[in-house]
C-alpha cells in the first residue's frame, strides 16, 4: 500500500514538474514577445504620430512647433535602434517597421519643410528641390540594382545613410528661425550622395545570400582582406 502511494506521488511530482517547467518556458516566450514589441518595436511604430503633428504644424505655419516634432521623431529613431540592439531583440519586423516609418514620415516631412520655407528660401527654392529630386533618382536606382541581385529590396543598416540626416535637420532649423546656412543643405546632399554609393557598392560585391544584418559589414571586411595581402 506503502508503494503504491509513494509511485503515485512520485508521478504527481513528475507531473507537477513538468507542468511548472511548460509554464515557465511559455512566460518567457511570451516575456520575449512582450519585450520585443512593447519596447522597440512600439518605439518604432510610435514615431508614425510625428506626421499628424507635422502636418498641424504647417496647417498652423508654426515653425517652431514643426522643429519639435521632427527632431522628437530623430530622438526616438536613435533611441529605438539603441534599446534593440542593447536589449538583443533585433528582429526582422522592427527592421521593417524602422525602414517604412522613416519613409511614411520623413518623406512628408520634407514637403512640409518646403511649404512652410517657401518665402525664406526665395532662389534657393528650385536648386534645392531640383537635387532632393535627383538624390531620390538615384536611391530608387540603387534599390533597383539591390532587388536584381538581392530579389528583394535590402536595407543594409549603414551609418553613411543616417548621417545626412544631422546637416539636414540644422539646416530646416537654420532656415525657419531665418537664419539660412546653406551649405548645410549641400553637406547633407553630398553626404547622402556617398551613403547611396556605398550602398550600391554593397549590393554588387556582396554575396545575394546574405542577409541585411551583415551587408554592412561587407565593405569593412573586403578592406581588411586587402590590407592583409
């Protein structure tokens, strides 16, 4: 009788055990997901807000009240890259939710600018359209030659295409508090220009397996090969 009760408790021990280790393990999947989504991605996501906020902006000619929005959507864009990669919960969603929010906002964002400077900008107007049209042209270009390769659109994470961004924005700050700095927009121009041909670059050396986590790191290496021989 003895035996039998001790057999049976040892299976509902058993039992027990493996039900705690499935709770377990199913809480932290879903902690993995909450993490995932409710911090970076939501982050990410989140900056979709900004384009209301713009678009009031230049439906109030507040130039001021555009700049805070747009360099409040920069801020959280840096920030949600950080946390992810600190947080090691990259995935391919926040890296596609990261390329389409910057598309969705910032190109908007742009023609606001332009809306809201057209009486600052006078002759500069034209000659500056006339190279973000251009610069467009091309980016469409290299994509096209990253799908041929890639059969997909790539988005290499590469800091070439991130840093015109910082010229960019002090000179929409520079020209709607009338303090026009043009060269900046030259700068930013020519920055973005030599983010897209490393990117072309990329896309024509690297081998079409692989993915966008390490396209960046295709140019670096090739270097370091040559620097060795």
């Amino acid at each position: 009788m003895n035996d039998k009760s001790s057999l049976t408790d040892s299976s509902n021990i058993k039992r027990d055990s493996k039900k705690s280790l499935k709770k377990a393990s199913s809480l932290e999947s879903v902690g993995k997901k909450v993490s995932k989504y409710n911090i970076a991605n939501v982050i990410t996501f989140g900056r979709v807000i900004a384009l209301p906020f713009l678009f009031a902006s230049v439906l109030a000619r507040n130039k001021e009240y555009f700049l805070i929005s747009l360099a409040t959507f920069i801020l959280l864009d840096i920030v949600d890259g950080r946390l992810a990669r600190k947080l090691k919960i990259e995935s391919d969603l926040g890296k596609k939710l990261d390329y389409y929010v910057d598309l969705i906002v910032l190109t908007p964002a742009n023609i606001f600018f332009f809306i809201l400077a057209a009486d600052a900008l006078q002759d500069f107007l034209i000659p500056s359209i006339a190279t973000l049209v251009t610069l467009a042209g091309f980016s469409f270009i290299v994509k096209g030659i990253g799908y041929c390769r890639f059969g997909r659109f790539p988005n290499p994470h590469l800091l070439s295409k991130m840093i015109p961004n910082i010229p960019l924005f002090l000179f929409f700050a520079a020209v709607l508090l009338e303090f026009p700095f043009y060269s900046l927009f030259y700068i930013s121009a020519v920055l973005r220009l030599g983010g897209h041909l490393e990117e072309m670059l990329i896309y024509v050396v690297a081998d079409n397996r692989l993915g966008d986590d390490e396209l960046h790191l295709v140019l670096p290496r090739l270097i370091s090969k040559k620097s060795f021989r």
